[in-house]
C-alpha cells in the first residue's frame, strides 16, 4: 500500500468483514497488531479496538510500570479525592436542611 497522506487517512472506513479477517489473523497467530498497523497504516490502538471487540482470546493485560513517586502521587490524590467528596456529601447535606427550613418557614 502507497503512502496515504492524513487526509486520506482520515477519510477511510475499513468494513466489518474486513476488520474481522485481520483479527482472525491476529488470533491465529499469521499477523501481529503491529503488522496490520503498518501494513494498512492505521494506528496499533485502533486494531487493538477490532481485536478486543471482534478477537475470540483474551488479550493480555498491559502492565503498568510505575515510579515511587507516582505511587505516592496518585495515593494522594485519592485521599484528596476521598476529602473532597465527603465535603460535597455534608455540604449537600446542609442545603438540603436549610431548603427544608425555607420550606417550612
């Protein structure tokens, strides 16, 4: 296949039946992700997509390798999280107290 330029790109629609074969030669192992990536030029994401929707195995499970300090990261801000909803949760409780108290007045 020729070079596409982005806009080509963009425009194409790749059929049903078209995405299916590909990943059946994915799942049989005659082509890689990768492969068909390069060979009809489209992004390794979006066959990933056709594999997990069309692929009869299940894929692995990406592994996520972190740093120490993106661990503490994001522990913290799951703990803001966690402060922060139960704020929202005794302020919704006060408006809901006070409207009944407009209601009633």
């Amino acid at each position: 296949m020729d070079k596409l330029t982005q806009e080509e790109r963009r425009r194409r629609r790749f059929s049903e039946s078209f995405r299916k074969q590909q990943v059946s030669l994915i799942d049989q192992g005659v082509k890689t992700v990768v492969q068909v990536s390069h060979e009809y030029q489209v992004k390794s994401d979006s066959v990933r997509l056709w594999v997990s929707k069309y692929g009869t195995k299940e894929q692995p499970k990406t592994i996520l390798i972190q740093t120490e300090d993106d661990v503490n990261r994001i522990k913290a801000l799951e703990k803001e999280s966690s402060h922060l909803k139960q704020v929202i949760g005794s302020q919704q409780v006060e408006l809901i107290y006070l409207r009944e108290i407009l209601t009633i007045a």
